[in-house]
C-alpha cells in the first residue's frame, strides 16, 4: 500500500466522498491550508498555545473539506481533473499508468519534500525566508504534480471505463 493510499484511507475517502472532492471549490480550498497552518504555528510566538486552535481547527478541514461540497454538475474544470487524476494515481496498483506520469510525479514529489527541512526550520526558530522557501518549494511541485494528474486523468480516462465514468 503506498503512502497515498494510506492517506486516503485514513480520510475515509469513499467513492462518495471522491465524487464531491471533485467539485472545484472544495480543490481550491485546500490550496491555502498549509500556508494557514505554518501562521498558526508562527502565531505561537503571539498567542502561545492557544495556536493548536487554528490548528485544529485546519486539520478538522482537511478531513472535512472533501466532504463539505456537492458533487459538481461537470468535471471539465481543472481542478475537478486534477482530483479525477489523484484518483487514477491511487489506484495505480490496480490499473497500471504511462510510466513518463509514474517519473514525474516521483520527482515532483522529491522536489516537494526538499521544501520540508526549510520549513520546518524557518517554523521552528522564526526565520521568515526559510518558512517563505520551504512553503514555495512544498506548495510549487504540489501544484505542477496537480497539473499532471489533469494530465494522467485525461491519458487514463478513455482507456479505462471506470475512469470515463467519472467524466461529467
């Protein structure tokens, strides 16, 4: 089971669940959630330990954002195949995908985790440019990673019924 697939069962992410997450508000409003968690950690330094509210608070909608929306009428929109295409990259074991998606979104993650140590530096003894590093070297390859799942989606989806079924 791969690290992704932990994840999504750990979310409880039923078919259900996947259907609404597909809806473009609820894509784009987990974009500034972990910008909105290194402030609530910044915020310590202001407010001390009241800063596991907002953290709480964040990670309360990480679990309930995918179920927080309706299922959208289309899944034409962007950030409707990038979750489309999340789906096809979970299920990879079942349904193997190009190898050229499975290169890159390897180093996209590898790219992404090289912003880790940055932030949570930066985090940790309030070092502005390091947090502002590490958020833009986490945050860019997540976005370029999304990309390619619209990408993989659409390479996936006419090979696969399943995958076209999603297709609104």
């Amino acid at each position: 089971m791969t690290f992704g697939t932990r994840i999504a069962r750990t979310m409880a992410m039923t078919d259900a669940v996947w259907e609404r997450h597909a809806n473009p508000w609820s894509a784009w409003t987990r974009i500034p959630i972990l910008p909105l968690i290194c402030l609530s950690i910044w915020a310590r330094a202001w407010i001390g330990w009241w800063c596991v509210i907002p953290i709480g608070v964040l990670v309360l909608w990480i679990w309930l954002n995918p179920r927080a929306f309706p299922r959208p009428r289309s899944t034409q929109s962007w950030a409707s195949r990038a979750v489309l295409g999340e789906r096809v990259w979970l299920n990879r074991a079942e349904v193997p995908i190009p190898r050229h998606h499975v290169i890159w979104a390897g180093l996209l993650a590898a790219l992404s985790a090289m912003g880790i140590p940055p932030l949570v530096w930066g985090l940790w003894v309030y070092d502005l440019w390091a947090t502002i590093t590490g958020l833009v070297l986490v945050i860019g390859p997540k976005m370029w990673f999304l990309d390619r799942m619209v990408w993989l989606y659409v390479d996936m989806a006419p090979r696969h019924p399943e995958y076209a079924a999603w297709r609104r």
